[in-house]
C-alpha cells in the first residue's frame, strides 16, 4: 500500500495485466440488423483455430513459431524512449533475433540456412507484432544488404562476404536511394569508375543530390554498404550495378573519402539508424562489383549475360521484390492486430439507449459495422493472396520456377499487391483508432504508434503510385501481345468489341440483360450480386476493359514525338494507375475465391462465402460510376449494391469477433488495453448497478 500523501501510477503493463480476463463473462448475443434482402439467422459458432490455419497458408508452423518468438519482452518495443536509447536497444534485440535462428532461414546450408525463401519472409512479417523499427532493421541488415550480397553476388562474394553479414559481425546498409532520385534508380548520380591501371572502381558522388540518402544502419551502424551506381570503364556506361563499400573503421568512423550524417528523429521507425552518404573518389578493388549480372575484366572489358541493358538493370532490381513482398505481409499484419482491438471492443462498448432502453453495443450499429466489417473482408483477401504470392516467390528464389516470365509476374503481382495492401492497412489501421474513439487515442492502446511507424511502408521500397504505373504498363504490354503481327483492321475490330462491351454482353452482365433478368426485383438483383460468376465477371471487367481504352487511346504514342508520347501517358495516367488497382482487388477476390472452393461445406466455408461477398460489393461499390458510365451495371443492381452490402454485414455480424479472432494473435502480440476484456467488465458493472439503483 502506497504510503498516505503519495500515488501509485500503474504502468501501460501492470493495467493490460490487471484487466486481463481469462475467461470472460458470456455477453448477451447482440440482436443483430435486419435487411429485408438478407434476413439474418443463427449462425453456427466458427472455429478461429481452424480460420487461423487456413489463414497461415503453407508457411503455418514457420509463422507460428515465429509469433511464439515475438511473444518475448525483449524484443518488445517501448513507449517514450529517447531516439538514441530506442536505436541501441533495436540493435541489441537484433542480435536477440539472431540467437534464435531465424535470421539464417533464406541462406544456403553453408551459412546455416536451408534455402527457405518464402518461410523466411512469412516469419519476418510477424515480427510487427513485436516491434516495427526490429522488423526494419532486420529487413535492412538481412533482407537488403546480405540478400544483395547473396542474389546479386557470386561465390568469391558469399565466400569473403556473406558470412560476417548473417552473424552480425558486418552491419550493412543497402545505399540505392538518392536524395535527388528516389523511385527512378536508372538516374542515380553516383558513379563507379574502373581503373584498369589498378584494377580498382572510383566510387564518386558528383554533387548534393547524389548523396545516398535515408539509408537504413548508415547514421551509427553500417560497417559497409552495398552502393548502387552507374559503371563506367573504358569509357562507356552500361548503367546502374552494385558494389560492396566498406564505410567505417573499428572504431565506427568514416573511412577516407567517406562522409555522412544522421537522418535525425523520423515520423516512425526511431528505432532505425537511417542516414546518409557520400564518396569521394573511395576506391574499392575491382572484385568488390557484384558481378551476377554484370562483370569487369582486368583489362576493363564488360561483360554480362544480359545482353539488354534495360532487362540487365530490371533483372538486377529484381532483388527487391523480396522486399515488397514483406512490406505487403508485415502491413496486412499490422492491420490484422488493429482489427483484433477494435473489433472485440466494439463488441463490448455501448453507447445510446436503444428500443429497450438499454445501451447499443457498438457494432449493432450499422454504420459501425461499415466501418470495420469490409476491413475484415478485405484483410482475408489480402492473406489469400498473400500466400499465393509467397508461394510464387519461393518458387522463383529456390530456382523451382526461375524464368524471365515467372520473375516479370512475380514483380508484377508483388507491386501491386505491396501498393494496395500498404494502402489499405495504412487506413484500416487509422478507421480502427477512429472507431475505438478516445481509448484508441491513448498510447497504450498501439493505434497511433503502429500508424506511425507503417506510414513509410507505402513509399519503401517502391512509392506507391510510381509501382501501380508499372503495374498499369504491364497490363497494357500483355494486352498489346495479343495484337502482335494482326493487321489494323483486325486490331481495330477486337479492341471495338471489347470497349463495346460485345464480350461481357455474351455473359450477360450488361444492363440490358441485368433489366431482363431481374425484372425488377431487388430481391432478384441482391441475389445476382451474390453470383460468385458475375462478381468475377464485373471485377475482371473492370480491368479488361479499362486496358482496351487505354490501349486505344495511347496508340498514337507509337509514332508521336516523345514530348507528345508523355503527354498523351500523363493525360491518360490517374486511369492508368486507377486499373493497376482494380487488378490488384481482382487479383485478391480470385485468391479468396479458391480459398472458399476449396473448403468442406460447413459453417466455415458459409461464413467465408459471405465474406468474399463482402469483398466483392465493396470493390464494386467503390467503383459503381465506372460499372454504370459503361453499361456493367443497371441502374436496379446499381441501387442494390450498398443494400446488399450492408445485408451481407449484418448477417456476418454475429460471426465478426470469431473472424479476428482467426487472425490468431495472443494479448501478447496485441499489448493494447481495450484488448484486454476490460471494457467487458465495465459495462457489465455498470448495467449491474443501473438495474439495482
């Protein structure tokens, strides 16, 4: 007992534990919301154990071991630490990392690994729960600089290199990004020099906007870098090829002709060292180029065995694709544990009487549901797709599948997924502080620090919008192939056909067939939403025949001058881009799709069906002025979508505190104290106390 004259003030910990209930007290089922296109009935209860397996995908006892990890204090992240205390402890809990083995998972047998490319990834992301600036750095040091060193290297390099990066004896960073040319790597200003004479590269940086710049481990860290920039010998260039640098000494100062300085205090991540570098003629020998791709002879003769430059340099970035991949999981968990506060508490908190005088829970209402139901879906979405592209990553990083053609859809499939999933969580992670109200302000309750610190995540390793155009342009390159030696006439007729909407028409999604078919009814247009055929008809519409406009609409490009080429792609761009995401929402509700066929009937395979629907009629919804400005949808399914949607809510709504809970995550991951059942308590207290005042 405190002494008289003096407070006790508990810490975030000592109140999550205080409010933690075992076994909370069964709540009254909620009367759930009736919509006439949907009647709601009892649903048999889910099995979030089951959900969580489907959830892990092949990669289950990886991930769950890994989140066993995380449950560790010492790789916990701290409220209120200066920015230097939170670096020091982020790099001693990297070391922690390394002690449990996880780290060695991707790298060969030799250096303790065993080759598990998409294992390691799917452990990585679990890594948020615990701390992001530990996932970054992680990410850094093993997913960057020793991943390049691995990928982009060859056995001289993983024999002299690779070892001291995986054990931490070299902390590196990845020095790609300049102050002057963030996304458009081929335009980086550092240059590297052969000089036959001494077989060594210069390594220059010519002026200001070529210092490297927001360079993770270069503020205090990073030993050496791995340095992108321009080769040049014998006096040609043959573009941007990475280098091994050593930057600092033993005693952690600059080697010659090496300068830098600290990024500073940053929106997020404190816990990463990002700073920048510079070079002044650093000479390095001619064997530290990381030579997979691209190779100098003694005598300064090029070779590589890429004979295109452009593919050579697309090949050579492909290495980040690792990268996306991670930041695509890492976000959808990050969002996963937001739900799975939010969610549960609006399960509990009341607010405003209702018909029986008694206050409404939270997600009773409608609109709250609206806010935090479709993240539900679109994070499941999210998960399923997520597998799939790990799966095609390790496929093509295990040399499984490694072809030109798997590597270019990979890339596409990682871009657009890092850019709409980095996006979606992003506002799924501020709608759930926002639905949680105050308590979703305060500190203790990770809203407002998992923001914080996933705000980067939808400009690392690629900006957002410049990956949705190289997505877009694929689409039109794929599109274009179909057409290859047709002659114009023939082009024409099958480009007119589709903007037509001639093939849709043969399916019977246009508006003329949808009048006839539904007659009228809402009941009728409710249910042919449901269709799963017509949902993925309308979802691949929306990106088919987007592709066709713009195919048509930028062909004069082809032989315009380039000042009129780019302005013709800049008129044209927002659609560009607009398409890359309806690919990537198509691309999402496919894998939710297959998940769904694939299960057993049964309350699971229920639930999840409606959940696609979710997903679906809210991808639909966002777009209905594209589906009717084109004749996809009637104006009678048109003003059946949002019932539909919010008919579908309702009748989930019995299941949504089951659906977080197969996200999987214990009070040890989550650490909020809205999570804890505490809210429960209160009201239950306080209905207890109305009802005997």
């Amino acid at each position: 007992m405190a002494k008289q004259g003096t407070t006790t003030v508990e810490t975030r910990e000592q109140r999550i534990e205080r409010d933690t209930i075992t076994t909370p007290p069964a709540a009254a089922p909620a009367a759930p919301v009736r919509v006439p296109a949907a009647p709601v009935t009892a649903a048999p209860a889910l099995d979030p154990g089951a959900l969580r397996d489907l959830l892990l995908g092949e990669w289950r006892d990886v991930r769950l071991a890994a989140r066993s990890r995380m449950l560790d204090p010492v790789f916990h992240l701290q409220d209120d630490e200066r920015v230097a205390d939170q670096r020091a402890r982020v790099t001693r809990t990297l070391h922690a990392l390394l002690e449990t083995g996880a780290p060695r998972l991707p790298f060969p047998p030799e250096f303790g690994g065993t080759g598990d490319a998409g294992g390691n990834l799917a452990a990585f992301s679990e890594i948020v729960t615990a701390d992001p600036s530990l996932q970054i750095k992680a990410g850094v040091q093993w997913g960057l600089f020793t991943a390049a060193i691995l990928h982009l290297g060859t056995h001289p390099h993983h024999e002299r290199f690779l070892d001291d990066a995986i054990e931490l004896r070299v902390l590196g960073g990845f020095a790609m990004t300049e102050t002057g040319h963030g996304s458009d790597v081929a335009s980086i200003a550092t240059s590297a020099t052969y000089d036959p004479a001494t077989e060594e590269f210069v390594i220059h940086t010519p002026f200001r906007a070529a210092w490297k710049d927001y360079i993770g481990n270069a503020a205090v860290d990073a030993h050496a870098a791995v340095v992108f920039a321009q080769l040049e010998t014998l006096g040609e260039r043959h573009g941007v090829h990475a280098f091994y640098v050593p930057i600092r000494d033993e005693a952690g100062e600059f080697l010659p002709g090496v300068g830098g300085e600290d990024d500073g205090p940053k929106g997020g991540l404190n816990g990463v060292d990002n700073g920048r570098l510079h070079f002044t003629e650093v000479r390095i020998p001619r064997t530290n180029l990381l030579n997979r791709y691209g190779d100098v002879a003694p005598d300064g003769t090029y070779s590589s065995p890429i004979a295109s430059p452009g593919r050579r340099f697309f090949t050579m970035l492909g290495t980040l694709v690792q990268g996306r991949v991670s930041l695509a999981l890492a976000t959808n968990t990050g969002a996963q544990v937001a739900l799975q506060i939010a969610v549960p508490y609006a399960d509990q908190r009341r607010q405003f009487p209702g018909a029986s005088q008694e206050e409404t829970v939270l997600l009773d209402y409608p609109e709250h549901q609206r806010r935090l139901m479709p993240g539900i879906a679109h994070s499941y979405a999210a998960s399923f797709a997520l597998n799939e592209l790990l799966h095609d990553f390790h496929r093509v990083f295990t040399g499984e599948h490694d072809t030109d053609a798997a590597r270019q859809d990979l890339e596409t499939f990682a871009a657009a997924m890092k850019a709409d999933v980095t996006r979606f969580g992003l506002d799924l992670i501020q709608e759930c502080r926002e639905a949680t109200g105050g308590a979703g302000f305060l500190a203790e309750n990770r809203f407002g620090r998992l923001h914080s610190d996933l705000d980067v995540y939808t400009t690392f390793e690629g900006d957002n919008t410049v990956l949705l155009q190289l997505v877009g342009k694929r689409l039109l390159t794929d599109y274009g192939r179909q057409f290859k030696g047709a002659p114009p006439a023939a082009v024409a007729s099958i480009v007119g056909k589709q903007i037509a909407g001639k093939v849709a028409g043969a399916a019977g999604v246009t508006a003329l067939a949808q009048r006839v078919a539904d007659s009228g009814s809402s009941a009728k247009a409710s249910r042919a939403l449901r269709d799963r055929a017509v949902q993925e008809q309308l979802l691949t519409d929306r990106v088919d025949v987007t592709v066709a406009e713009l195919a048509a609409r930028l062909r004069p490009a082809g032989k315009a001058t380039p000042e009129a080429a780019a302005d013709l792609l800049g008129r044209n761009q927002h659609e560009l881009i607009e398409t890359a995401r309806a690919y990537a929402r198509l691309r999402q509700w496919q894998a939710f799709d297959r998940a769904v066929e694939g299960l057993p009937a049964g309350a699971m395979r229920r639930a999840l069906t409606q959940l696609r629907d979710v997903f679906a009629l809210d991808a639909i919804e966002q777009d209905l002025d594209w589906f009717l400005v084109r004749g996809r949808i009637g104006r009678q399914r048109a003003r059946a979508v949002p019932a539909t949607l919010d008919a579908l809510l309702a009748a989930l709504r019995p299941q949504a505190v089951a659906l977080v809970a197969g996200f999987g995550y214990e009070q040890g991951h989550l650490r909020a104290a809205i999570a804890t059942g505490a809210e429960q308590q209160r009201q239950d207290e306080a209905r207890a106390a109305t009802r005997t005042a």
